[in-house]
C-alpha cells in the first residue's frame, strides 16, 4: 500500500510545507502505515511512526470516529476509556458528551482538528479516507505541523488539498471487505 499512496502524500506534503501521513484502521484501532515530509529546513515536526494515534484525542481518530454511527464510535472509545498514552499532552475531549458534539461538527465539515493535544506545539488537521462502498473510512490522512504555522486560517488554506488526498486515496485503496467475500465458498 506505500508505493500506492506515497506520491499522492509526496504531493501533499510538498503543497503544505508539512508532515504529512497516513494510518490504515484495523480491528477498531488506527495504525500509522506511511508518511511525507513537506519542510526540509528550520522547526518541524517529525514525530515516530510507532503507536497508533489515540481515538479520542487526535485529529486523525476524531476524523475516523466520526465516520462510524454514534453508538459504534462511543463503543471504540470505552473500550480503553479516555485514559491518555502517558505520551500524550492531554485532549480537548474528556467525555462522551464531548465526544459525541465534536464527531457531529467533524461529520459537517468533513474534517477534524486537533490543537496541542497528542503533543504542545503541534495542530494537525484531519480528513477521513472514504470506503467506496460506503463503509466507515479505510483510514485517514493528516497535515501536521508547528501551531505557529498551523491556524485555523491555515487549516482552511490547505483543506482542499487534503480533502482531495483523502478522496484520490479512497479511490485506489483495496477494499478488505471485497477479498473476504471473493474468498468466501458460494453456496
């Protein structure tokens, strides 16, 4: 899948000037799968690869929960609480009341933002990689970077950019779903 969609983040991370990545969702978790690197020089952000961003507390999760109906998505997040990696600089969401108003504001504008939460000093924007069978999102896509770069007046600068990785993404990612069924007996 990184050969796939690294020249789709290359270009997003070269229009934005920012990091750039992208994680898969995999049995109610999201796992980091490839990233691009838009600043070559001065402050950046150039976080790991390692554990997969917190449901709750990311822009990225916010931005998959919000795909999901409202029962499924408040399920994922009671399954580890809204307990934070010990990484982790807090979150904006701390309750599912929280939860719930914030992933109808991402469903209406299409994408989720996350400011010195996961880390102080960073704000990503988020948009989700749809199914083309109309399932939650496949994963998303995100722009990060230092939060002297990164309003919100920036966030709306670079949002046609991401929201067209996301969809060019959604169209070329395989589809899990599909090899299952095709696997399956008839019968």
């Amino acid at each position: 899948m990184n050969e796939v969609c690294q020249p789709i983040l290359n270009r997003l991370a070269q229009r934005t000037g920012e990091f750039v990545r992208v994680c898969a969702a995999e049995n109610g978790e999201l796992v980091w799968i490839a990233s691009a690197q838009g600043s070559s020089e001065g402050l950046r952000y150039d976080p790991t690869m390692e554990a997969g961003p917190a449901l709750h507390a990311t822009a990225n999760g916010r931005a998959w929960l919000s795909t999901l109906n409202e029962a499924d998505a408040l399920a994922q997040v009671r399954r580890k609480g809204f307990i934070l990696p010990r990484d982790y600089a807090g979150s904006s969401v701390t309750s599912e009341q929280q939860l719930s108003e914030e992933l109808r504001q991402i469903k209406e504008r299409g994408y989720a933002v996350s400011a010195d939460e996961s880390v102080i000093g960073i704000t990503g924007f988020a948009a989700p990689i749809p199914d083309r069978e109309g399932g939650p999102a496949l994963g998303c896509v995100s722009v990060a970077g230092p939060s002297v770069r990164m309003p919100q007046s920036r966030g709306r600068e670079i949002m046609p950019d991401l929201l067209t990785a996301a969809k060019e993404l959604g169209q070329i990612w395989p589809i899990p779903r599909f090899k299952k069924l095709a696997s399956m007996p008839v019968g």
